[in-house]
C-alpha cells in the first residue's frame, strides 16, 4: 500500500514535466507568414508579341503564262507608279503560238465564206455552212485567248508603291503564277505590325485592342496602334496565330517593310471578376499556364493548390483559376511551406 502511494506522486510528476517539451515542439514548427484576401476582378491583361512591319495592300505579281523570264527592270527598295512595265518574258514561244492561231482563223474563215457562196449557190448544205461557222468561231476564241495570255507575259505595276522583294533573276524558268515580285503601296496604304501569338494568346485577343507598339531599330521610340486582324487559322510556316496591329498615326520615317518590332497588346478579360492578381513571388513552380500556391482558409494552416496562369501584368501575374475556395493567399514565406503546414500571420 504504501508502495502504491508512493508511486502516484511521482507518475504525476513525471507527467506535468513530460507535457512542456511538446507544446515547446509545436511553437517551432509553426511558419510566420503574410497573407492577402482573395477577390476575383476584370484585369486587362498585356500580351507581348514581336512581328514585321507591312501594309495592308501588299501584292504578288506573276505572269499568266510559262517562259523564260527575259528582263525584271526594278529593283528592291524601287519606287514604282502603276502602270510600270517591271518584267518581261520571252516572247518567242509566245509570238509562235499566237502565229499560228492568227493562220489558223484566217484558214477558218476562208472556209466558211467559200462554204457559204456553195451554199448560196445550193451546193453546200445548211449543216456544212453550220460546222464551218462553229470552226470559225472556235478559232477566233483561240486566237483570242492567246493574245490575251501574250498581253500578260509581261508584268505592270498595279498601283503606285515600292518594290519589297524580287523572288526570281532574268534567265530563269517559271511556270504560270509564281511570284516575281512584290509590292506594296506604301505612300498611301496602312502599315501595321504582323505579329505571331500562341492559341491562348490569340483567344484573349479582340479586334480594336489597343496597343503600344517598339521599333526594334528605333529604341525608346513608341507607337500606338489597334488590332485590325485575328487570322482564323494557324499559319504553317511559324506555327502560330497571325495577328495585324495597324498603327494609328502617321507612318514614321524609321519603318520600313519588313522591319521588326514589338507591340504590348492590351488585351481586356473576357467577363469581369474572371481572374486573381496575386504577386509573382506568390507562384510556386511556375510552368507555362500552370503553377501553385499556397493558400490558407483558417490563417491556421497552408493548403497548396494547383492554379492556372491567364497572363502577365508587369508586377503581377493573373490567374484564372485553382483558388475558388480560398479565403486568403499566402504573399509571403512560401518557401518554407509544404502542405497543410502550421501558420501564424504577421503583418
């Protein structure tokens, strides 16, 4: 008995003493960090884009028909009024074949006039002075149709502008419809910035977005400009969604067709209250359109949650989704946090 009571005292004892180190354990472990409430807002979101300066009247010249490319009179960078001959070719082969459909009516229409005096003198019939009509005719469309291909063997300015590329060199073989040269009508056209994005990109993207536009060859020169043109399909030779930023002024002296530049497109979000901006130092992981976060709806514990990046802002990044739930995030001391770690908030 006494044995017992002796032992109660001492159990006691060693109990209260044992209980402080664990409440001294939890106090180490919890993680001081800051938080910020969440509430979702319309944020335009910037979208970053580099491209080439163009017009909008851009043209491709070819010939109607094949040959041998005789003579290109222009140059690149060639000032050119429309009606300019820019480049001939080869009529030999041309000249031939036009010959011999011009010998070939005239033959046709020997035949139907000595048909009709036999008809006329009840020698041939009306079916034979028929056919020979019907050759006629035929032959004259020929011979039409040769001169017309002859009258565009050679290749006129068709407005007033400059000459941006030649394509081929005199002496070379091309066949009907390959590009010789292009044009533009720079005094009088719109320029505007071509300018590659991603689908995502392109999807936030609305016709008559404003933008700030930076010539690369220019620096600290800026423009403005407006989105005229969405493509509706992807372009195979970059592999992405073309976008036209015409500029809003006057053409500056420093552009020049087929510069490049880089425009900041303003885009707006598609419905108001559709995205978070939280601070980049907030992202954890970051990967394309996906990251995490850390957020807490207790400020007891973090909870880390998977999130979709929508954009960037030049000190915030917008996110569409992933934070429904949460009542606030955590802006700082993510770093020391793993999932469902103890917090304590400060200011």
């Amino acid at each position: 008995m006494k044995n017992t009571l002796l032992l109660l005292p001492l159990s006691l004892l060693l109990f209260s003493c044992g209980s402080k180190p664990a409440a001294v354990t939890s106090n180490s472990d919890t993680i001081p960090v800051k938080v910020m409430p969440l509430a979702k807002q319309g944020s335009a979101i910037t979208i970053h884009a580099s491209g080439q300066f163009t017009t909008d009247d851009e043209v491709y010249l070819s010939f109607k028909t094949n040959g041998i490319i005789n003579n290109i009179l222009v140059k690149e960078g060639d000032r050119v009024h429309k009606g300019q001959l820019l480049a001939t070719l080869n009529l030999t082969e041309i000249d031939a074949q036009v010959q011999r459909d011009q010998l070939a009516f005239d033959k046709a229409q020997r035949d139907y006039q000595r048909t009709m005096r036999l008809h006329n003198d009840s020698v041939a019939t009306q079916e034979q002075l028929d056919n020979s009509k019907t050759t006629m005719d035929q032959a004259r469309q020929q011979l039409s149709t040769s001169q017309f291909n002859r009258s565009y063997s050679s290749i006129h300015a068709t407005q007033d502008g400059y000459v941006l590329h030649k394509l081929v060199s005199a002496g070379q073989m091309v066949n009907a419809g390959t590009p010789v040269l292009q044009t533009n009508g720079a005094s009088s056209a719109h320029w505007l910035l071509r300018v590659g994005v991603s689908d995502r990109e392109w999807a936030q993207i609305k016709t008559g977005d404003k933008a700030s536009i930076e010539i690369s060859g220019v620096p600290g020169d800026s423009l403005t400009g407006v989105v005229t043109r969405k493509s509706e399909g992807i372009d195979a030779q970059s592999g992405t969604f073309l976008v036209d930023v015409q500029l809003t002024g006057s053409k500056p002296a420093a552009i020049a067709a087929g510069m490049f530049g880089r425009c900041h497109i303003n885009a707006a979000a598609a419905t108001a209250g559709s995205t978070w901006s939280i601070p980049y130092a907030a992202l954890l992981d970051g990967n394309g359109s996906t990251g995490f976060v850390f957020v807490t709806n207790d400020n007891k514990t973090a909870q880390k949650v998977a999130v979709t990046v929508a954009g960037m802002e030049k000190e915030n990044v917008l996110i569409s989704s992933g934070m429904e739930q949460a009542r606030a995030l955590i802006i700082s001391g993510s770093a020391y946090l793993k999932d469902q770690s103890p917090i304590r908030i400060i200011q």
